[in-house]
C-alpha cells in the first residue's frame, strides 16, 4: 500500500485541532493599534482575510504595560485590549480558521517613553543595546536597562499567566511564547545580555529557566498542545548574541521536548542577514513535536522542508503580508503580490488590508 504523500497542504492533527494545511501565518509586528494598544477594526480584517492559513500567528502582543517596546503594538492586559481581540478571534473562527496569540516583554528594546511613569526598561543585567527605539517622537538611543532582582522574576511570571488567560478569555485557540529576536525571555536566554550570578544566569540551564518557568505558568492556563514557542538562534536582531548557540538551543530543544507543546517555532536564520552559526536539523532531532521552520522560505523550499522531514510545518511572514490569500495562491501556483515595505510598520489600510485577492 502506498503511503500518502504529505506536502503543504496536508492537514495535520494538532492538539485538540486538525489544521487544514501546514502553511502558518507568522507574527509581525505592524504598528497599528489603536488608542490604549486595543486592536481596532483595521485589525479584525486584517487577520479575518487571512484565515484560510492552517493556523495564525498574531503579531507579538504584550502581557503588561511594562512590556511595551513599539508603539501601536497591541496589548493582551486590559478589558478593551480583550475585547478587540475577542473581535478578531470571531471574525478568524467565522472563517473556520485557527488563531494564537503570540506573548510578548519586550525587556531592554523599550524606551522610558513608552512605559507608565518613564520607568526604566529591564532586562536579564544592565547592559544597554546598541541601536535606537521606535518612540512617539521618533528615533530616540536604546537607554541602560534595570537588571531584574531575583524577587521580581516571579511578577513578571504573573504576568505571562494573566495574559494567557486573557489571552483565553478573548476566544484564541492557544498562545506563542516569544523567546526569539533579542526580547526579555531571549535576554536572559543569551550570555551577551546576561551576566547573573543567580538561578537565572551562568549555566545554560539557568539561563533557560525563565523560559522554562513562563511556559509552566502559562501551563497552568492552557493544555501544552496549545502552546507554542518560538526561539531564534543565529538572529543578531536587537543587539543580541551568544558564545555557543548550538549548545544554548539544543539545550532549549531539549528542555522544552517532554512538555508536549503544540509546536517548537525557529527562526533558521538571523534577520540582519547573518551568517549561519547553528545547524537546525540538530535542534529538529532533539524536540519531540512538531517543528516549525521560517525565514526566507518559499512555495518549493517549504515544500522540500516538509517531504524531507525537517519541518512539520512552515510559517511565513512578509509572503502573507501581502498575499492574504497565500494557501489559494500556492495551491493554484498563481503570481504572488509583492510586499510594499514602506507600509510595513505603521498607517493606516495600504499596505494592510488592501492587497488583493486572486479574483480581484
């Protein structure tokens, strides 16, 4: 008997879900909340278009006000932001389409701008990125970060557990722990950004407890198979970097493995066009669960990924950016609209919910 061919487009048993085909909507960030971070009409038809991916990825959300690093980023710790979330889930389940919301702290990529009382940013240890925040004013010097006490480490672990059961409450279907691309969990992960003398720092094991805790607490909320983690291990984005990041991530592989999580999401690549340091397919061997591949991949190489086992699925970013219907287009293998950068972060329609359909 012939064993059926999987490719993109099959579906795939995840969790308490069967998602329709293996193509992913990956979190960008697209600076277009409203006023108080609270996702907006703009935002519902935003994903609403997009739902035929076998799951959605939101844009990173933060868990507490303290976490903000961008403006117009959407938040998941109020009512209203709730409440505008709850809108885009429906109108994504009206779609028969499947959406988590990617949890975010944004750690030392702040500004005192953009935090309540023009507090100082923290981190894993006071030590300052190179680089400049987005704030309302514009470009203005990343400043030193405060070094967390080790009292405080489990505030912020409340945190990450409210805003999954916000996350909850605003219908989502599971939640994305960011610990990727140069943000608090990867702060603490990395031995460039931390120098702790405590539980937390040193070892590579002490550097991934804090990621290991989130994940716990959020545990307490959702079932692991509706939890995701995404980890970036070359990418220098925001200044960040470590000695041995193979070690670091087969460790993190390793240590996430028996949690049984929905799905382990890496960035294979740095984002700043890096080199590869890392060989991926040792971070595959270790996590026993699905694995999700991004960057730079498209239609035949997310293909390839998924007949030769490196990936179980594939999410895309600036590729659905522009193509809301990307699972249609691949199926039909139809010309892709090309992403506009310059509507990227920020404004208004163009360039967000105005690139067309094949039919039109």
């Amino acid at each position: 008997m012939n064993t059926p061919t999987i490719d993109l487009f099959s579906p795939l048993k995840m969790g308490p879900f069967t998602l329709r085909n293996r193509i992913v909507m990956a979190p960008m960030t697209r600076n277009r909340a409203g006023a108080g971070n609270v996702p907006q009409a703009m935002n519902v038809e935003y994903y609403q278009q997009r739902a035929s991916a076998g799951l959605i990825i939101t844009e990173a959300s933060q868990v507490a006000p303290e976490g903000v690093g961008y403006p117009a980023t959407p938040g998941i710790h109020s009512p209203e932001q709730i409440a505008g979330w709850r809108r885009v889930t429906t109108a994504v389940h009206d779609q028969n389409g499947l959406i988590f919301l990617q949890l975010w702290y944004c750690g030392r990529i702040s500004h005192p701008d953009l935090l309540p009382d023009q507090q100082q940013p923290v981190s894993a240890s006071a030590i300052k990125a190179e680089g400049e925040a987005v704030t309302f004013e514009g470009m203005k010097p990343f400043v030193e970060p405060r070094a967390l006490a080790a009292d405080e480490i489990p505030g912020i672990i409340d945190q990450y557990r409210s805003a999954a059961a916000n996350a909850r409450e605003a219908g989502f279907d599971g939640v994305e722990v960011h610990a990727a691309n140069g943000y608090l969990l990867d702060q603490f992960l990395r031995d460039s950004t931390n120098h702790r003398t405590d539980g937390y720092g040193g070892s590579v094991e002490n550097r991934t407890r804090l990621l290991i805790d989130v994940v716990d607490a959020v545990a307490e909320v959702w079932d692991t198979s509706q939890i995701g983690v995404r980890i970036s291990p070359d990418n220098t984005f925001n200044d960040i970097r470590d000695s041995d990041p193979q070690t670091l991530f087969n460790y993190v592989a390793t240590a996430l493995s028996p949690k049984r999580l929905a799905y382990l999401h890496v960035v294979e690549g740095g984002m700043m066009g890096d080199e590869h340091q890392v060989d991926y397919e040792q971070i595959r061997q270790r996590f026993e669960g699905y694995y999700m591949a991004n960057l730079g991949y498209d239609r035949a190489k997310a293909q390839q990924a998924i007949a030769n086992g490196h990936a179980d699925l594939v999410s895309f970013g600036a590729l659905y950016l522009a193509n809301p219907d990307l699972v249609e287009r691949f199926e039909t293998g139809a010309e892709l609209n090309a992403p506009d950068q310059a509507t990227f972060y920020g404004g208004d329609e163009h360039g967000y919910t105005d690139y067309p359909f094949m039919e039109s």
